[in-house]
C-alpha cells in the first residue's frame, strides 16, 4: 500500500505511519514559514540600510560600543592629536574663516613643534582675496600712500603665503565627493588606482577639492565626505570612494600613508556572486577589513576627548615647547558649535567630526578595525537555519514555564556570543534577525502550547473531574500525555460499599426524605475517597463503587482503599447517630474490597460512556461486599488487598470460593493499624487464628473450646459462632483426606 493511503474497517480508519508522521511534523510548518520569512527580509537589508532590522541592529551596535567602552581603560590615542579650532579661538582669533595666513601661521607652529604630518579636515577650494586697506581706514593714508598699498596687496596673497608653508610640512588637504551633483572644482591628487569592472564601491559623479596652488604644495588629499546611517549617526565611514574611474583615499587613509611614507596600498577584492567586493586595504601588517562599499566600522571608545585636544589659540600664541609633537600626526579642525561641523555617534549627538576622522587614523595605523565580513550573509543564514532546527526541538511539547526558562537562556547565550565574538575577534555580525527569530519560534509555541494545555486542561477535567479528587487533576496536568482514557489492563484495588436493608429502608421514607439521607450519606463518604487519592466508579441506589491506583498510578493502593474503608464504617457510624436525631433510620454498611488485574478506561457506548473498571477481580470485590452480612463484619477483604496494606492489622474470615468460581481465596477482616492496636486485641487475635489453625487440623474439640472462649470474651463477634456452627456440622461428617476448609458459597 502506498503511504498516502488508508485502510477502513467499519468506522475505523487507520494512517500509514508515514502520513501520521506528515501529520507530526506538520504542526511545525507555520513557524519554520514565518522563520524562513525572516531570513530572506535579513537577507534583503544587506542592499538597503535604511531597513527596520538595520535599525534595531544599530540599537544594539551602540550598547556594544558603549560596555567595551564602560570595561575598556580609554587611554588618549598616542600617535594622533587634534589642533581644535574651538569657540575660545575663534574668540581670540576672530570670526571664521581665518585667514589663508593665519591657516599659514598654524602649519609653521606644527612644524616647529615637530609634528610629522598635519591634515586638514576642511576644504580650500576658493581663492582668499586680502584687502590691505580697509574702507574705513582709506582716511588715514594719502592718495600717494594707497596707491602703493594697492600695488602691494596685488603682490602678496594670502593663498600664496599657506602655499608655501605646506611644502615645509607633509601635509593633507580635504575635498568634497558628491553622489547627486556633476560638480568639479579644483584639481584632485593622484588616485590609488583603477577598481575592477563589477565593482559597488561608493561612486562620487562630482568634487570640490583645494585650490591647485595648495593642492600641488600638499603631500595630498583626501575626501572627508562621511555618510551617516538611516538615523543620523555616523558607525561607518569608507575608506575609498570611487570619482571618474578611479580610487581616491578618504582624509584619515591619505594622511596615514603620508604619515607611513606610502604612495600606493594594496586593496583585496574578492568575487561574491556576480560582483567585486573590497575585503580590505592593506597598509600595515594588520590590515583594515571593509565591506563590499569599501566602508569601515568606526571603532570609537568614548565620547570626544579620545585624543589630545590643543586649542588653535594655544598654538598660535606659541604655547607648544619646540619638539612637543614630533611624530604626532596633527588633524586640523573644529568643534565650535557654529560652525556646523559637529556630527551624531553611539555616543554623543554633537561630536567634532574631525574626531571621526582621528579615530579612523589611529585605528589604521593599529590595524584595530572591526568589521563584518563579506561572508557573513551566507554563515549568518547556515546558523540561523541549524538554530531554526535547535528550537524547534527545544521548544516543541514544552510547558510554557519551559519554555520561557529555554527561550531566556537561548537569549542571553545568543547575546553572550555574539558580544564574546565582538570583543575577542572584533567581528560584527547583526544579532536582531536572529533574536527576532528565537522570539516567533518561542511565541509560536508558547502561545500554542498554552492553548494545547488549555484544552488538555479541560478535556482531563471533563474526563477525570467527576472520578478523582482535585488533586489528581492537578497532578495529572503536570504530565498530560501521559493519561487517556483508552483502556489499559493494571493492578488496581476496587472497593464496594452498600447500605444494608435499604430496600427496607427507602419504603419507609418519602422522595424527598430518601433524597436527604443519600445526600447526607454520599457526602462525606465521597470526601473520604477522595481524601485518600480513590477513584469514584459510579452511584447505583445507595452502592458507591471507587477503585485505587487509576488514573493515576499509586503503588500504595491497597493500604490507602482499606484506610478509606475504615474511615467510611467511622463517618457512617457517626451519620447513623445524626440521622436517628431527626428521625430518620439507623443505617449500615458493607463494604468489600479486592486487589488485581483490571481493565480499567472509558467504557460504554457511543451515547454514553464512563470511566470505569472490569474484569473477575472486580466482581469478586462486589462479591466480598455481599458477603460481609454472612461473615458479621463490616469490611471483608480479599487476600490480595491484605497483603498489600502492611500498616493494617487483619482477621483471618474465611477461606471461600464465591457463587460461579471454583479458584478459593482468603478473605479478612482488616481490625485497624498496627501501631493503635491494643495488646489486648493483638493477644486475642493471636489466639483467634490459633482457633482457626487447630479448625483446618481438624482438632474440633481444642478448636471449639478456644473459640467459645472468645465468644464470652466478644459475644458480638459472628465470626465465633460461625465456626463453633461449622465445627458442629463437620464433626458429624467424613471428610476427605484432601479436606482443605474452603467454604464455597451458593448465593451472592
């Protein structure tokens, strides 16, 4: 038969047992769908930064920043220091811009000081024209003193006067690229090369650069474009961008390899798919890992203040000791408020972009760069799919407590790992995608689950909620699946108990009176089976049938049906004396009780069906039943039951074979637990049996003396009398050689 097909018999259809496997694992189809949904959208934000997972992965990006920071000792960059055009220099200095000759006058201050290189993070790409003679001071000159004022001003310009200063110093100079507008003003220096074909690099249509007297005075330059994230904060910066063709270095990688004395870097394109992404730049040993754009990670430590800060004023004054910068690479620029240079980070809104530009120099020549590599996109979708798989298993089935402990645990161990990867390896893998997926597969089954339990809830107690005490059902929720009420054959022990005469008893009474008693009898009498973990079978009239051990399995059934037994004969006894108060009859019990196989489930038929037990272990506890009026006692037990209940001390009845059964058993009748028994009653017991002993040896005189001794002792004991009546029969007969004393009763 194929597996797609089934068998029917009746009404009965059964699977193959690969459909129902189908069945099993189909369960698990809408969370890999919604997980697999989530992959490709993460898969889709490596084209496009401003997608709402690269958003939250910024959140997390900069938490990360700010604990390395929190742990980190943040020590000031050693080779890298800022000549800060501040508010307190331009107070001192007047309004900007200054003055291409005191921009002069800073670089012959840095090269006196000793600094290795100077870069400017600024752009002078318009000619200065210096008016030596201004309008309100013509008064004070004479018409021949002008004239050759205005002769000398056409000689002396301020562009000329920086110009010459740059070639005493290495320096580099910034220019603006522009991705929207064909603009090309000045002249740009010598490009790092040609990049492949099928490269996606950043690409710049147009340029603002230097001045081409300063920009051929300069060692070189360098864009000092940044682009911000979809939020406004700046995490990457490139390194290279692409004008016309070529590759042109950023400010901080064009003053790196001015300050190491490098012309040309290595940069390591490698094929993904059918394009040419940029891996990384080489320029020390260590080299600076980009991504595909040629972009790095900006790796900040702090807010402002990583490096040493010198104000402009201060080096114009000439505070700086001759030699205090040598070998320092010295990046020029502002962080005056006003004038809007002041760029959003991780960890301030109004950081000195000429910082940004520090901190990337530092880090190329440390060779520290995190990065995200360019196959992060592939094992991120490997991993992603293996945990898929992982938390299906860890969560599926589950209780909801599980699973929420699980999906905890599995958080912070993702979270652990990825900043462990970050600070040990300096890896950046985004982390948002694959928590996001963690988080559907435990909401799928959480709120599955809880609607699993709900409805596994109900259905035990609407099975189970009218058969067991309440602390059964509770107890079997804490393991569902391990209760049904399909039929099973176990060890159980089942209990009968009847009011005696009630035939007679019920003519007496009216409806209603007959309706109170039972109430008031059934009441209490339940609580007790239920109080000691007993199973309510049914209500026949004034017959209460309870088994122990089902559902729920409890190796002490035995002594817990005979404790409830006893404690029924004690309630019944003290119901009888409130009954007669308000004038209604005395009542009493019988009640049997036998242990063994049973097949115990729901039974019945289509229309109505209950939880019961069956099997000749049950009928022989309802025979015990009717057998406690013959034997005067108010419990009889079967042998199996006896020797079950080890706490319970027990009377030797008889040994009987029942109406239909030719197999005998040994009934008894349980006295009370061992340890309130009186010696008194133990001595008398002890002789009681030895009775019995010398009966089955058929010695009848010895046997009847010893037994009408306890009936003087006991005279409401039938039992005394039963046997002195036996021993009077058997006495008069002949017995067979293979006599074993079973008594074999011929009505129920």
């Amino acid at each position: 038969m194929k597996s797609n097909e089934v068998t029917r018999s009746g009404n009965d259809i059964s699977l193959e047992d690969t459909d129902i496997k189908l069945l099993a694992y189909s369960k698990h189809i809408p969370v890999v769908l919604v997980a697999l949904i989530m992959m490709f959208w993460q898969l889709t934000t490596q084209v496009g930064d401003r997608s709402f997972l690269n958003r939250l992965d910024y959140i997390f990006y900069d938490w990360r920043l700010q604990l390395d920071a929190y742990f980190s000792s943040n020590e000031p960059g050693k080779d890298v220091v800022i000549i800060d055009i501040d508010e307190a220099s331009i107070l001192k200095e007047g309004r900007w811009p200054w003055s291409r000759i005191k921009i002069a006058a800073l670089v012959e201050r840095l090269r006196e000081a000793e600094a290795t290189v100077v870069a400017f993070d600024m752009v002078l790409s318009e000619a200065e024209s210096v008016n030596l003679v201004p309008q309100y001071d013509r008064g004070l000159f004479t018409p021949e003193e002008l004239v050759i004022l205005e002769r000398a001003a056409k000689s002396w310009r301020a562009d000329d006067i920086l110009a010459e200063q740059l070639t005493t110093l290495d320096s580099v100079l910034g220019f603006f690229l522009h991705t929207e507008i064909s603009v090309q003003t000045g002249i740009l220096s010598e490009p790092l090369g040609s990049p492949p074909p099928d490269h996606v690099l950043i690409e710049a249509r147009g340029y603002t650069a230097s001045l081409p007297d300063l920009e051929q005075a300069s060692t070189g330059s360098g864009f000092v474009t940044t682009f911000p994230d979809a939020d406004g904060v700046i995490r990457r910066t490139p390194l290279v961008m692409a004008v016309n063709e070529y590759i042109y270095p950023s400010l901080s990688l064009a003053a790196v390899m001015t300050y190491l004395l490098i012309d040309e870097v290595e940069q390591d394109f490698v094929q993904v798919g059918e394009v040419k992404a940029l891996s990384q730049i080489r320029l020390t040993d260590e080299p600076a890992k980009t991504d595909a754009l040629g972009r790095v990670l900006i790796p900040y430590q702090m807010g402002r203040g990583q490096f040493r800060y010198i104000s402009a004023w201060r080096l114009l004054a000439g505070d700086l000791a001759p030699g205090e910068l040598s070998g320092k690479l010295a990046f020029v620029g502002t962080s005056a408020i006003g004038l809007a240079d002041l760029v959003s980070t991780p960890f301030e809104t109004s950081f000195p972009g000429v910082e940004v530009h520090a901190v990337v120099a530092q880090s190329l020549l440390s060779g520290e760069f995190p990065y995200r590599p360019v196959w992060e996109p592939g094992a991120l979708l490997v991993f992603q799919c293996v945990l898929l798989i992982l938390l299906i298993l860890l969560f599926s089935g589950r209780r909801p407590v599980v699973m929420v402990v699980s999906a905890l645990i599995v958080t912070l161990v993702l979270v652990g790992a990825n900043t462990m990867i970050w600070s040990q390896w300096h890896l950046e893998f985004p982390l948002v995608s694959t928590l996001m997926i963690t988080q559907g597969v435990f909401g799928w089954y959480l709120v599955t689950g809880f609607i699993r339990e709900y409805t596994t809830e109900r259905r035990l107690r609407g099975m189970f909620a009218q058969y067991v005490p309440p602390e059964h059902i509770s107890h079997m929720l804490d393991n569902p699946e391990q209760y049904s009420m399909e039929g099973e054959s176990k060890e159980l022990t089942v209990l009968f108990s009847d009011i005696r005469s009630f035939t007679t008893i019920s003519e007496q009474l009216s409806a209603s009176q007959l309706k109170k008693l039972l109430n008031i009898y059934f009441t209490p009498i339940t609580e007790a089976i239920f109080q000691n973990d007993g199973t309510i079978d049914k209500y026949v009239g004034d017959m209460v049938m309870a088994f122990w051990g089902a559902p729920v399995a409890d190796p002490l059934h035995h002594e817990k049906a005979v404790m409830t037994a006893i404690q029924m004969q004690a309630i019944t006894r003290k119901i009888s004396t409130d009954l007669t108060k308000e004038g209604l009859p005395h009542i009493r019990i019988g009640i049997g009780l036998n242990t063994g196989i049973m097949n115990v489930g729901d039974m019945g038929s289509e229309y109505r069906k209950a939880y019961t037990v069956l099997g000749d272990a049950v009928n022989l506890g309802s025979r015990l039943e009717g057998l406690t009026k013959f034997y005067g006692v108010d419990i009889l037990v079967g042998e199996d039951t006896a020797r079950g209940a080890e706490s319970i001390t027990f009377r030797f009845c008889d040994r009987l074979a029942v109406k239909g059964k030719d197999e005998a058993i040994n009934a008894y009748e349980p006295i009370g637990e061992k340890a309130q028994l009186t010696q008194t009653i133990l001595e008398r017991l002890e002789r009681y049996h030895e009775a019995i002993r010398l009966y089955r040896d058929r010695q009848w005189q010895q046997a009847d003396e010893l037994l009408l001794t306890l009936q003087l002792e006991e005279p409401d004991c039938r039992l005394y009398q039963l046997y002195r009546e036996r021993i009077g029969e058997l006495r008069e007969r002949s017995l067979p050689d293979d006599w074993d004393g079973v008594y074999r009763h011929t009505t129920k």
